[in-house]
C-alpha cells in the first residue's frame, strides 16, 4: 500500500484506542490440516511474472525457483495467474497458459512445493495498466481515471476502478463469468498433486459511497458484496472440485488494523488469507518498534478466524526497503506475530534482484530476509503442546501428542547451515519423526 492509504486510514486508526498486546497462541483459532489429519505449516514466497503475456506469459517463473525454495526449506508457493491471460477474449479460454500453468504445478511438485493458485488482480486490470480482470469485463460508466505512476495504489480510488469494481460484484453476466473462469482453473488442477488451494481473488477492493470513510467502506464492501462473491465462487468451485482449500482475502485496509466485515463462507474448506502490509512502510519509511503496528494487526486479524473457526495463512507481506536499521527487528517481531496466530504465510516475493525480491542475483538473501529461512514442522501426527524458534540461540522445540501412524516432517534449511536435531518418545529417520499414537514427543533443532 501506499502513501495515499496512509493518508485516508492514519487518522482513523490513530483516533481508535491503544493497540492491544499480543497474546499467546489462540486455542480457538484451528490449524490447517491435510487429509492425514496432520497439522500443516506453511512457509514459502508468492512467485510472479506480471511482465509477460500471451505466448511469453509466465516465462519469468523458472524451475529454479522452486529448487532454490527447497533448498531453503520453503515448502509454500503463491502462484499468480490473471484472468486477462486466461481468457483474453469472452468465452475463450487459452489453453497454452493453461499449459503453461501445468508447467510450473509440474516444477514445484518435483520440488515438494504445496501451490496456492491465486487470481490476481492489481488496480483490476489491463484497462488501468495492470494485470487481473479482462478488458471486455471491465465497466466503468464513463468514469475519469487519472494514473498515478509514482503512487499506483491510489489508483485504486479512482472513480472508473471503484465502478469497474461494483459492475464485477453486481453484474449477472460478470458474475456468471467470474464463475466460469474458476469453474475452468478448477477444474483442469484439481488434481494435480502441487495444487494445496485456490486464492479467490488478490486484494478486492470497491467503491466509496459519499462522506464515508475508508475503514467503514471497506467493511460495507466485504459484509454486502465480497461475502456474496466469495459463497458465489466456492459454489463453482466445488461443482468440479470437492478437496482443494479455498482462501479468501479481505480488502487491504485490514493491514491498517481495521477488523473485516466478511460474512461467513458456507464451505467446509476455507482458509482466512489477509495480507500484512504497513501503509508507511510502503511509502519507504522505517518500521516504528514504538508504533503498535504489528499488534494493532495481529488483534485485527484474529477477530474474523475466531468466529467462524476457520485457519489463517497470510498470503504476502514483506517490506520494499528491507535494509532500514529497524528491519531487522522487524522480520524478528513480524515472523514471532505470524507464528502465533497462523497456519503459514508467503513472503512477497520470490524473484532476483531488487525491490521486494527475496534472493539477489546469486541466488544470496537480501538484508535481513535471511530471517524467513529457518527450522518448523511442516506436517505435525498429532496434537502440538508447544513449538518455539529462538533465532538468537538458534534452537527449534516442538513438543506434541502422537496421533494416528503418520510421520512428522521437519523442514530444515540447508542454505549454509548443519543443524543437529535430537528426539525423544520418537524415532528420526531423515526429516521425518515417527512415533506410537499417544506418544509424547519432543524434538530440538540446533543450529551449527
């Protein structure tokens, strides 16, 4: 987000009271889990290519994105794909990006990488010059748009975007065209072993109705139209697929500490995907440790989980400028957030070079992003007592009940560093702990 988000929900927030404290781990928010009953954690990057289109589209994710991952220990990747590139023109689906989508399902399953299908849309798409939604799907009533290069989140509050927003969540034929897109990426990946879930939509957004506030918009949008959207697409979705997980997102003002107006999804697979993003960081500031921020979030965030019972697993977050001095304690308090509340989450993003990559040409993380690479239980047999990661000692715990005949996997960046690992009431083989139902076991990683 940017500096215009930073204007129009800084004084709402700031006037609201103290930021609460973190607390402990919520017993009431449940933990992802697999078809074993395994509790799941997931950790890796969104990977991208928003550059290419047509027969060059998605030639920026290459293989060795997903090896690198491994290497690392990420077991987790948030795949963008655009509905513009899907079907460029109504009612013809591309059957070579969907092959080309094939492609990089096929390089993460060799890799062990669990993928996260994510319809994305920046700005909605190619008619403001960005990718998402299709030009033929995109009404604006002749509304102005004027372009904001240096500032492009506050294009989202231009009149033409807010409306395009509207005729999408409104629209009998968009919202039949919404369906079918997902009934066809559904329905081609519903089965390929990669495939962990599918992201309904990236950041949804709508339209301000005159004197209101951007905090009391969004919750209006995401209570009155994302709630219907999101029940509408699970429909279609499960009419072709009945496993996969589907996760759905707030608007971005979430970030900002603003609890979510979303209604309940009527689906027994749904995941909570909020992104975790700090307006004034984006801008280019610093983190402010002072500030409250991350537990203004964190209190934000876990009201909606807490009522419906669903599991967390945010979808991108990482600052543009990783190097600030107070950076470093900013990927050490944000990962101890994340871990408290979440089933997992997805750095933004997995690319080399600059900006909001992770790695460096080389391959090398950049400033302080080496803090993401670090040891968990990627798949828990059992009930977790407790589990901790000390960064400064470099020591992983996991204590838990043994449940069912399955194995425990551990997932151990190998970026660099041995890591001895001691089990007691199990037994190690490789990165897998095996151990008798109602077994009490604990397992220490060290580092070095």
């Amino acid at each position: 987000m940017r500096r215009l988000l930073a204007v129009l929900v800084c004084s709402v927030v700031l006037a609201a009271a103290a930021p609460l404290r973190a607390q402990p781990r919520p017993v009431d928010i449940p933990r992802l889990a697999d078809d074993r009953g395994r509790t799941l954690t997931l950790r890796g990057w969104n990977v991208e290519d928003k550059t290419h289109r047509g027969e060059q589209a998605l030639s920026a994710i290459t293989e060795r994105h997903f090896r690198d991952m491994r290497v690392q220990g990420f077991d987790f990747a948030r795949l963008l794909v655009f509905w513009d590139d899907l079907e460029p023109v109504r009612g013809r689906y591309s059957e070579t990006y969907l092959r080309k989508i094939e492609r990089v399902l096929d390089w993460a399953d060799k890799h062990r990488i669990q993928v996260l299908i994510d319809a994305h849309q920046d700005v909605f798409g190619p008619a403001f010059g960005h990718r998402g939604v299709p030009e033929w799907a995109t009404r604006t009533d002749g509304l102005p748009f004027t372009p904001h290069p240096d500032d492009w989140f506050a294009e989202y509050f231009e009149p033409a975007v807010q409306r395009a927003f509207t005729h999408l969540y409104e629209d009998p034929d968009l919202r039949r065209a919404q369906a079918r897109m997902w009934r066809v990426l559904a329905g081609r990946f519903e089965d390929h072993p990669a495939v962990l879930g599918y992201d309904l939509i990236n950041e949804p957004m709508g339209e301000l109705r005159e004197g209101e506030d951007l905090p009391t918009a969004a919750r209006r949008i995401e209570r009155d139209q994302l709630t219907a959207m999101y029940n509408r697409l699970a429909d279609a979705v499960r009419s072709v697929d009945d496993d996969n997980w589907l996760f759905v997102e707030p608007t971005p003002i979430v970030g900002e500490g603003v609890p979510t107006g979303l209604g309940r999804i009527e689906d027994p697979r749904v995941v909570y995907a909020p992104h975790f993003y700090n307006a004034a960081m984006e801008a280019g500031a610093d983190y402010d440790p002072d500030a409250g921020w991350i537990e203004s979030y964190e209190a934000a965030v876990t009201a909606y989980p807490r009522e419906y019972g669903v599991p967390v697993v945010v979808g991108e977050w990482g600052p543009l400028n990783n190097s600030l001095p107070n950076m470093g304690r900013f990927y050490r308090e944000a990962l101890a957030s994340l871990a408290r509340y979440g089933s997992g989450w997805a750095g933004y993003v997995w690319c080399y070079g600059g900006g909001y990559c992770a790695v460096d040409a080389d391959g090398r993380f950049r400033t302080n992003k080496e803090q993401t690479a670090a040891p968990y239980a990627r798949a828990v047999a059992g009930t977790v007592r407790e589990e901790s990661w000390d960064p400064v000692r470099g020591v992983y715990r996991l204590g838990y009940e043994a449940r069912g005949s399955y194995a425990t996997e551990l997932s151990l960046p190998s970026g660099g560093a041995a890591w001895r690992v001691t089990v007691s009431g199990g037994v190690r083989v490789g990165e897998r702990v095996y151990a008798w139902p109602g077994a009490r076991v604990r397992i220490t990683v060290n580092r070095g």
